[in-house]
C-alpha cells in the first residue's frame, strides 16, 4: 500500500436541552459519532483541537444549550486500497448496482491500519469502480453486516447509486429480513421492538438500549419455531443501527446463540464460529430503473447444520 499524506477533520455539533451542564469530554465520548477514548479526547483538548463559540476550552467545561461546538482531530495517514482477488458469490450485478452474499468472518470494509483481506478489497478486484460517497475505506458500502453475520449486502458501484439507496434506508424502504436463532423459550409470536440504541460508557465497542444519547430502533419479528431451549425467528429492520438486532434480542432476553459480544458465556460450543444471525432478503428499488427488486440468500451451512442438529436431539 502506498502511504499518503495526513490532514486533520473537523466535526461541528450545535448543543441541545439534553446536554446541559454536562462535561464535554464525556459528552464528545459518549454522545457523539467520534469513536475515541475519553482519553484521547481530553488529550485533543489539551493541544487546542476543541472550540466552543469561537473560543478555547478545557475537558472540565460544561456545557449550555446553543453553544457551537468544533473539534478539530488528526486523521491517520492514509492508504491506498489494494484490489485483491477473492472468491466472492455475487447474487446480482449490473452498471449500478452489485449483490453480494457475504461469508462468515469476512470484515465488509478496511480500517486505518487494515486495509487488507476485507469484502472492499475483493470487490475492488472484481470490478474496479465503486462510489465513493463514504470515503475512501468504504468505497461503494451502502450499508454493513456484521463480520461474522452472514448474508446479503448491497453494494453501490456510481455515486447516483449510493445516494438513492441511502436514501431509501433513510426512509425505511429497504426490506432487510434476517433469520436467527436465539437462547430460550420466545413465548410471543411476533413482536416489535421499539428500543433507543446508543454507546455503552463502559465498553466504545458495545452499543446498548438505553435513553441517553440514543437513536431510535425497532426491529420486528416473528417466531417460526421452538427448539428446546432456543427459539428460531425471522426478524425485519425498521432501523439499522450498529449490533441493532444483536442488541434488542439481549435487551429481551434472548440473546442470538453464538453471539461472542452480547450472547452468555460459553456460547459458542453450539458449533458455529459468530452469531446465528443471516441477512436473507434484501429489496429495494433499482436507482436508475425505478424496478423494485428482491433478492434472498439460503442459510450458510454452518446455521442449517446446526438447526438440524438441534430438531434431532
């Protein structure tokens, strides 16, 4: 990879009622899209990276509704992604738009200081064009799935593309439709989820239902069988929020079976390496032609292995 040069980003964010007197290194921490420790930031801080209406201040100062607020980060050196030649099961392509039935422990796009070995770098290979709507390390990433979630992802290869179809996630016009398979006995038959998603404070990389500096989710689902002590569901996405359906089956009480982050201890001797979760539908309407199209992936052998396991003990 070819190292390019570094610059600096800049986020700006107007405060509201909801953070009032709160301190701003923990609102920056928790409340925000930055992904960096309170440490980090407070170090940012430190060096004159944050300004309040025009004027410098300290991690301590707390915070008043209508206050302008810009912090100005370093970005890490950029690289240049490789294309990589890589098996991938392309369920759908055309000059638009590509479909593509994403494998278990596949990571969707690169990351400062992995830029190799992910889904981008395959499809990079695959057909060289893709948008660049979301940057330079999620060329042509629409949406994302989980590393180890299997199924569906949809792919934009022009920039008009990328923005109708993220459009329409916008509006909830996507049809997203997963299979899972959960710990316990899900009395109801089906069900919707309305749970606020945001950060834990006590983990960056876990998201949590909670009221504090949320963003609304729902998730529908529908209980197609009882298996022991697991049940089998068909879920939809209303929202798409980081870990949603991961999150809002633990806040229930039923954790996805081999879930590593949010599932029991212990849960992945059931025999598949990452949750039991597969994105098997995906519709949406084609940006160019105005077709609504559909597409569904089978269950990874793995998954159907495994049910088929558990309905002969």
């Amino acid at each position: 990879m070819n190292q390019q040069t570094s610059r600096n980003e800049s986020f700006e964010w107007d405060v509201d009622f909801g953070a009032q007197d709160e301190r701003i290194d923990k609102w920056l921490t928790q409340a925000t899209e930055l992904d960096y420790s309170r440490t980090q930031i407070q170090k940012w801080i430190s060096d004159g990276a944050l300004i309040v209406n025009g004027k410098r201040v300290k991690s301590n100062h707390r915070m008043h509704a209508g206050e302008h607020v810009v912090l100005t980060v370093p970005v890490a050196p950029e690289f240049e992604l490789q294309a990589e030649p890589m098996s991938l099961e392309i369920i759908y392509e055309d000059e638009d738009v590509l479909i593509v039935n994403k494998p278990r422990g596949l990571v969707v796009h690169p990351a400062p200081g992995h830029g190799t070995g992910t889904l981008v770098n395959g499809l990079l290979h695959h057909c060289r064009t893709l948008s660049g709507v979301n940057g330079t390390f999620r060329p042509g990433i629409v949406h994302r799935i989980d590393k180890d979630t299997t199924g569906l992802l949809m792919v934009a290869k022009n920039d008009l593309a990328h923005r109708s179809l993220s459009e329409q996630l916008k509006e909830h016009s996507v049809t997203r439709r997963y299979y899972a398979l959960v710990h316990g006995y899900v009395s109801a038959q089906k069900g919707k989820i309305d749970a606020p998603i945001g950060r834990d404070p006590k983990d960056r990389q876990s998201m949590k239902v909670t009221d504090r500096h949320a963003k609304d989710a729902i998730t529908h689902f529908d209980t197609l069988d009882r298996i022991g002590d697991f049940s089998w569901l068909r879920l939809q996405l209303e929202t798409g929020r980081t870990h949603q359906i991961r999150v809002h089956m633990k806040f229930i009480g039923h954790p996805l079976v081999g879930d590593p982050k949010y599932g029991p201890m212990g849960t992945r001797a059931h025999g598949i390496d990452g949750q039991a979760l597969h994105a098997a539908v995906l519709g949406f309407t084609h940006p160019r032609t105005g077709e609504r199209l559909q597409f569904e992936a089978p269950l990874p052998n793995d998954l159907r292995e495994l049910l088929e396991r558990l309905r002969t003990l």
